[in-house]
C-alpha cells in the first residue's frame, strides 16, 4: 500500500489528491490478479484534451438524437439536457444525410440515441431501415444504440437494421426509477431488457450509475448482481453528473472513497467482464480521486482521465493503449473502431521519454511499454 501511495505522490500531478489509504490498499492487496492492458479512450462527444493526450480528429464519434433535445421524461439529474449538443436527426431522412455526411467528414462510428417516451422507450422503429441501408452501404462504419427499455421484438429489430453495439442504463432499486426517473416500471423491466439484448448478436454494454439517486449509492449492487447474470460483453460505469438538478430535488456529491469501493466491488463481482469507466463523472479533483481508483481496483479502460492518470497506469506496471472511440465499443481484446482501422491521435510515447528524461531511473518509465495503436 505504502509503495502505491509513494507512486501517487511522485506524480506531479497527482501530488494533491487525497485517497484513502485503507481502500488503497485492499486494491493493492488484490493486485495479483493482474489486470493487464488498460485503455484510454477520448471519444469525440465532446473536446478533449490533456496534458498527456493530445486532441483526437473531432468528428471520429458523433453523437446523433432522434429526438433531438425533447425527451418526455425529463429525468431529474438530466431534465433531457444531455441531448442538447448532439447533433439532431429527427427524421429517418435528416438521419440519413447526417450518416453521410459525417462518414465525409472522417467519423469511423456513431452513438445513436434519442429521448425516451414516458416508457422510457426511444421510438426507433421509422429509423431502422435507414441503419440497415448505412450498414449495407458502409460496413465499416460502427453503430452504437442506446436503447432504453425493449422487449424481444424490439431487441430483433435492432438486431436486423444491424447496430454493431447495444447500451442501456441497468438500475437496480424501485425507489430510483420511480423517483429520478419518473417512470411506472419495475427492476424486472430493466433485466427484462438486459436478457433481450444479450439473446442477439450485438455486442451489449450495459451502464451502471453510481449515485444516480440523488448522490447516494442504492441499487448498485443489485444491478451488478443483474449484470452478473446475464453476462454482456462489457460493463460502463459512469458517475451521475447532476449539473441540471431541480432545486427541489438537489443531489450530493458521490464520495470518491465509495466509489472507488464499488469499482472494487465490481472488480470483484465480475473478473473476467470488461470493466470500463465511461466519460460522466465529476470534474475536477473529484475525477482525479475516481480515476486513480479505477486504474488501481483493476478496470480495462477509462475514457477522458484526468491529468496523471495515464502515467499511473504505466509506473503501476500495466500497459496502456490510447484508442479514439467511445469506450462502449471496446470488446472483449480490442475496441471496434480500432478493428475498422481508425486513427490515434497520441503523445502517450512523447509523453513516456518526456518523463524518462526528467525523472531518475529509479522512479521513472524505463522499461513500461506503451501501445500507440495507429500512431
């Protein structure tokens, strides 16, 4: 624990984020299960950048909304402000000019999604021949799809217009759905829908949110236990960002220190799953706290890390890959976006001799290999 704690300390960057150093090390304890590889994705939702990765091309990985930003659900730590920057498409024809258009521009992929009915289903049915005409004329070009709540009919279609990549929100307490979402369905549905996709073809990337009740953690560990027994192909656990919370209904600020704790859970629950920590999280100092638990409780990927965190990774001796796609689309040994041969836009190597020369060997990079792919 000691050496972990000294290693956070010598990085510049982390030199002032205070951990807890009894969590810190029960994830030391547990580091002879060797996590291996972890990547770093930066999809281009929205601009990123840090010292130790540079801008990836703008436009590999929009994000397009059926349904513009108008949601009926209007959930309280969104109220449907998510969807607001994301490029609109509200018929299957704007749909289709914006598929080419980005594939013109560069985009290797996209996100697709859209607001909810007061079901929270996202009404896809007009566009899917659309997605199947794109998959037909571009089989390069991956589709993710946020699907909301389905059914085995629906689960089929998606599976036949041919989305590369299914992700739905597992929530696991009845108080949450009832009170942040809104929403007259139970625990079951949510499963329900989780068993649906994982009976198709599509790769299915669930999403856990951590303090998505009002900052506090409930159901988390029942909606592990519900991912556990479906076994999809990856799990994205993201922290709620309730920067548009009514007044009435204001939410805390999730701990670090527990959040951490469930990336250990997690860890613990499903071993051979690939764990990922998406891009919502709380900026800041917090988000240096939470990502230095992801590296050391043993998660595969981080999209968007705070400043050092890429330089923990590699002197806590893992292999690090930076990958410019939406983490969701990584399965298994390898993201699909990579597989269709996308760029990287990386100064990882750079950044790896930059810190060679700096620093003695002793507490140097020296001999920690880094995986650019494409660069």
């Amino acid at each position: 624990m000691r050496d972990w704690l000294q290693t956070i300390a010598d990085i510049e960057a982390l030199e002032d984020v205070a951990l807890d150093a009894g969590l810190v090390g029960r994830m030391s304890a547990g580091n002879g299960r060797s996590p291996g590889r972890i990547d770093f994705y930066t999809p281009t939702f929205k601009h990123f950048e840090s010292a130790e990765i540079t801008a990836c091309g703008k436009s590999l990985w929009p994000a397009v909304s059926i349904t513009g930003g108008a949601c009926q659900l209007a959930c309280d730590h969104c109220k449907a402000k998510i969807l607001e920057p994301m490029i609109p498409a509200r018929t299957p024809g704007e749909l289709w000019r914006v598929i080419n258009r980005e594939i013109d521009g560069g985009a290797r992929g996209m996100l697709l999604t859209g607001g909810s009915n007061r079901r929270n289903e996202v009404e896809y049915g007009p566009f899917y021949p659309v997605i199947r005409r794109a998959k037909d004329s571009f089989p390069q070009f991956r589709i993710a799809v946020h699907t909301a709540l389905v059914d085995e009919d629906i689960a089929a279609r998606m599976e036949a217009a041919g989305f590369d990549c299914a992700m739905m929100d597992v929530i696991g307490a009845q108080d949450t759905i009832s009170q942040v979402y809104h929403l007259k369905r139970g625990v079951a549905d949510f499963e329900r829908s989780l068993e649906c996709l994982t009976a198709t073809s599509m790769k299915v990337v669930p999403h856990i949110v951590v303090g998505l009740h009002y900052g506090r953690m409930l159901g988390e560990w029942n909606a592990l236990e519900i991912v556990a027994r479906h076994r999809p192909d990856a799990l994205v656990l993201v922290v709620v960002m309730p920067f548009y919370a009514p007044a009435n209904r204001p939410f805390a600020t999730p701990r670090a220190r527990d959040v951490g704790q469930f990336f250990l859970d997690a860890r613990g629950a499903l071993p051979g799953l690939p764990l990922l920590l998406g891009c919502a999280r709380p900026t800041g100092r917090l988000k240096a706290q939470i990502d230095a638990y992801a590296v050391m409780a043993g998660l595969n990927g981080i999209a968007h890390p705070a400043d050092g965190i890429v330089e923990l990774a590699a002197r806590l001796k893992r292999e690090v890959r930076v990958a410019p796609a939406c983490c969701s689309m990584a399965i298994g040994d390898g993201a699909l976006a990579l597989e269709a041969g996308a760029g990287l836009s990386s100064s990882v190597e750079r950044f790896i001799e930059r810190e060679r020369a700096a620093r003695a060997a002793t507490r140097g990079l020296a001999g920690i290999r880094v995986v650019a792919q494409g660069a």
